[in-house]
C-alpha cells in the first residue's frame, strides 16, 4: 500500500499535468480512505474505474512515477520471432498460472537486448502484487516489469492466442514456417498441400482457442468468414450483436475451414460445394459445451478458391437454475404462465425472432412441471439441450418431423414440446395433443403476441381450434443490460424521442438516464441481456373474440383486450427497465421496434 505523503505526490503530478481536476482527485482519494483498511482498490484503479480517467494516460504516469519502463508494442513492431517466444514461454507455464496470466493482463515480452538473461514481463498495471508473483514462475533468474498501454497489451493478446497454450499440440504453434501457395489442379495434390500448411502451421490450436474465447466472453454464435485467399475472420456474436475477434492472415481460408470441420461430426472436410451441418463436443473449464455448425459454400474472386463459410451455435447450458421465476417475468406474465403450464392439456406458444430466448423459456417451462410421474417428450430439430427427466427425440434421415410427432400419439405422453410451429401440419398435430389431454409447448416466429393468432389463422387452423387448444401465448425478447461498473448518467436525454416510445414527461424528470462507456469488464458499455416478456393469456373473452373472427383476426382487438386482462406489452416492460437504470433509450426503441 502506498504512503499518504506519496499518494499526494502522485495527485499532485497527475494534477500538474492536467490529467486530473483537483475537486476529481479529492473525491477519489475520499474513495481510497474509505476502502483502504479493506485492502481493496489503489487510487488509479479509482480514477478510471469510478471517475472514468483516461486509463492510458494514468497508469503511464503511474508507470513513471515508480520508474517502470514504458514500452511501445504497437502491432508494426510485432513479428514472428516475438509471437514465437511469447508462446514458448507460455507453454512452459503450469496450467493455473496460465490462468493468472489470462485474469491480471501479464505477459513475457522478450528478453531485454540491452542485458542479456533479463527477461522483460509486459502488463498495463505494473503495480499489481500478482505480476511478480507470474514473473517469477518464468525460468529467468532476473526479470523487469514494463508498462505497456492496455489498448495494445490486448491487440497481442489477440495476436498470440493465448489460449492455445491451454490446449493440445503445443510443439504445432511454434512452428513458423508459412506455406509456398501454389495453385495445385490436382485434387489430391491440392488436399496434401491443405495438409501440409495445417501441419506447419498453429492452426488446430488457433481453432480451439477461437472455440474457447467464445465460451469464456459468452458468445451465442461463431461466424468464420474467408475474405480472401490468405485472410480468414472470426466474428462472435455477444448479446445480440456481432463483432470482429480476430483475423488469421497466415494460413488458407480453405485451410482454416478443413480444420474447423475436422472439429465436428457429420461434415465431410473435402466436401466443399454444398451445404452441411454437423456437431462438436469440447470440455472447457470443465464444463462440457456443445456446437452446432453450418457450413455453405461461398465464391471467391478467383476459380481456384474453395471458401466456405461455417456459423457456429454455442449451446452452453442456460445461466438459470431452470424454472420460470428465473426467467425475468413481470408479476402478471409470471401469474398466468404458471396458470398455464399448470393445466394438463392445452398450447403452449412462445413467439420472437431467432436468438430471443425462446427455447430457454420453453425449458424452464417443462422443469417447472416435471415430474417423475409424467411421460415428457420432446422433438427438436436440433436438439439444443439435454433435459434430465424427458425423453428427446432426434431426427434423422429415416425419422422427419411428421413422422416422429405422429409417432409420439402413439406413445403415451403427458407432456410434449415441439421445437417449432412450422407449417399447417405441424399445427393440426399440435392441436390435436393438445385436444386429447396432452400439455404441448411450441415456438414460432412472429413479432408480438397477438400476431401468432393471426399466422395460425392464416396456416389454415380453424378459429374455434385456435380458440380453445391455446393456454398462453407468450412474445419475448432479449434486450442488453448497462455495465454497472461504467455505465454514465445523461445529462440531456432526447425528450421528444423518448415521448415518442411512451414515457410522460412526469417519468422522464423521474428517470436517471444512463449511457453505455465501455471498460474492460464490459464489450462496449454492455454486459448481458435481460428478457422482456408480452404474454397474452386466453380467457373467456379472449376466447370468444377469436371465435367471432370472420376472413382475419382482428390483432389490435386482441391486443387491446389483453391490456384490459392486465397484460403488459413488450415496450411497457422495456420502458420499465430504461426506467431503473438497466438498459438504453436507444437500446428500447431498437428492441421493440416493431410497435411504433
């Protein structure tokens, strides 16, 4: 811990050089005092965390003022000999000190030209206690500590895949050596050039450290995109939206797609000019994580390529205990869903667009009621999580959805989820499960609730069959969540705008608004997605106004009618979350667009 007399020295240099305002400093260092019998945080972590300070800036006068080198290793100062080294010292480490490396932003940088034997450890927080701790387990009598600004400690992060010192293979990712691209017209010739790269190169550690970093920052999707010849990117989509991990600009795009596919089950890797999809298994911090994969051929600029692109869906169990009060729901939606799960006999819908949330809704639903008493059958195409106490189905080539619903009549269930409501005939049999004493859960795909009577309605499924088959229909979507480590207050929000979405102008000056800022804890400000729920219960009423449909449901009379029974819509319970800090103005008008 520092002395008073030099935390002062510190402020006062910080303040001289117009990187803090002294009233800022002061209440900082009110912070420290307040923390600093528990040991916690030091007062630059409190200038940049709590008083959003520019983090570069401070820690490099942190950095000076305790005499650490500063070092610059901006990405044109980077080569292969580096990469090299980093990786060889990495894989010299046990596997918790890896783990320490990851968690505290440490890494061996080279050794130091002007003192041969010294290793330099580059990090951008040099006053960590854990730093030297990780310097020391390096096979290096002596060592130097260097600050290095987090921007770029983070682009070599990236660079060097750090988690494939974690996996397998580790003598293939010291190997350098690039492949001679040579256009080769033979087949065969061309799939042992493919092989040679692969087995020069650290690829088959580069893809499972892509799979790994995926599960760690809680990606839904992997997205691997060939841009060319050389140049192949991974997106990950995190809550909801999509953004550029890393590039791989050392190995074929081919070559990165047969060592993605060789990953999986039911894709053949020399297969390239048509559309597959298969599944992979992988244990990852000791949990074991499934992947879906789809794969279609895509055009290149020139014959000779053979890009594909490959999406994968990471199917980690949900982050819920698995009932419906872990869900999110308001007090109304929580009521009648548990009315509705609750009745044996009868539908089930939820309705929202891909990556919602519905299937994990669905789940909770069926734990909820499980029993060992009861039959529960489920037929999904694919299957996405594995329910202790059901029976699943999986398809196949000799067993489609038709025939696998019609073979679960004939097999004495209590309860049934169907994956999806996808056409006329997956309706009339969910319908009739429903009609001969069989609770049924489905999905499908449209924007709120009311309009999933419509699209059963315009299916073909009768009104009266509509009617009185369906429990509940419940819309939903996901909506990102503020980072309350760095989330900031507005100070002049867009009244009209946020008028416009349906708040007064009494809950306006009510409401502290808050903007996404983005730290390390954070992607962008955001951290997370939070359910918001429309659920339209069928009473009597409700019932009876479906009946009196003639050619089309009228939607807003429906929508209407539920709103008298208490239903709140998917604007009403996002506005409500704007309301207490947890998510944007701008983060409700995108989600629940569809109802202006």
């Amino acid at each position: 811990m520092q002395t008073r007399s030099a935390k002062k020295e510190l402020g006062d240099i910080l303040i001289e050089k117009g990187i803090v305002h002294p009233d800022v400093l002061e209440r900082a260092v009110a912070v420290l005092n307040k923390e600093e019998n528990k040991g916690r945080r030091k007062l630059p972590q409190i200038l940049v965390e709590q008083f959003k300070m520019d983090r570069d800036l401070v820690y490099r006068e942190v950095a000076d003022y305790y005499a650490f080198r500063s070092l610059d290793i901006s990405m044109g100062t980077i080569d292969d000999g580096v990469l090299g080294f980093i990786r060889k010292e990495l894989t010299s480490l046990p596997e918790s000190i890896r783990e320490m490396v990851h968690e505290n932003n440490v890494l061996p940088y080279s050794i130091d030209p002007e003192r041969p034997g010294r290793l330099l450890v580059i990090t951008p927080d040099p006053t960590k206690p854990e730093v030297y701790k990780i310097a020391r387990t390096f096979h290096y009598q002596k060592f130097e500590i260097c600050y290095v600004p987090l921007s770029q400690w983070q682009d070599l992060w990236k660079r060097v895949s750090l988690d494939k010192a974690v996996y397998k293979d580790k003598e293939s990712m010291l190997r350098g050596e690039s492949f001679v691209d040579e256009a080769e017209e033979d087949s065969e010739h061309y799939e042992e050039a493919l092989d040679q790269e692969i087995s020069r190169s650290g690829l088959v550690d580069l893809v499972e450290s892509i799979f790994v970093d995926a599960v760690r920052v809680g990606a839904s999707d992997i997205h691997v995109i060939p841009k060319g010849d050389k140049i192949t990117e991974f997106h990950f989509r995190v809550d909801g939206k999509l953004s550029r991990w890393y590039t791989n600009n050392e190995t074929r795009a081919e070559a990165v797609s047969a060592v993605v596919k060789d990953r999986a089950k039911n894709l053949d890797r020399f297969e390239r000019n048509t559309a597959q999809d298969g599944f992979a298994q992988l244990t990852i911090d000791k949990k074991t994580i499934r992947f879906r994969l789809s794969v279609i051929p895509l055009i290149g600029k020139e014959l000779k390529n053979k890009f594909e692109s490959i999406v994968i869906r990471v199917l980690t169990e949900p982050a819920i205990s698995g009932t419906i009060e872990d869900l999110g729901f308001d007090p109304y939606s929580e009521s009648v869903m548990r009315k509705a799960v609750s009745k044996p006999y009868g539908i089930i819908i939820v309705t929202g667009p891909t990556g919602s949330g519905k299937s994990t809704t669905l789940v909770a639903a069926l734990r909820t009621v499980m029993d060992p008493s009861l039959n529960i059958i489920t037929v999904e195409d694919p299957v996405e999580y594995f329910i202790d106490g059901a029976r699943q189905v999986k398809l196949n080539a000799k067993l489609d959805f038709e025939g696998a619903l019609r073979a679960i009549l004939r097999h004495d269930p209590d309860i049934v989820m169907v994956g999806e409501i996808r056409d006329k005939l997956t309706a009339e049999i969910a319908v009739k499960l429903a009609n001969t004493g069989h609770l049924t859960l489905s999905t499908l795909h449209t924007n709120d609730a009311p309009s999933a009577v419509s699209r059963l309605y315009k299916m073909g499924i009768e009104p009266f069959l509509i009617a009185y088959s369906i429990n509940i229909i419940v819309a939903q979507r996901l909506i990102r969540k503020l980072c309350e480590r760095c989330k900031s207050p507005v100070s002049e929000p867009d009244v009209e705008a946020i008028i416009k979405l349906g708040m007064t102008k009494e809950e306006i000056r009510a409401t502290k608004f808050y903007q996404p800022i983005g730290c390390s804890d954070c992607i962008k400000g955001f951290k997370g997605r939070i359910a918001i729920h429309e659920a339209l219960f069928f009473t009597r009423k409700i019932r009876q106004l479906i009946l009196d449909a003639g050619q089309s449901v009228n939607e807003e009379a429906v929508r209407q009618l539920a709103i008298q029974n208490g239903m709140r819509t998917l604007r009403d319970n996002a506005l409500e979350l704007l309301k207490k800090g947890i998510t944007t103005f701008e983060e409700v008008a995108s989600v629940t667009a569809d109802e202006e």
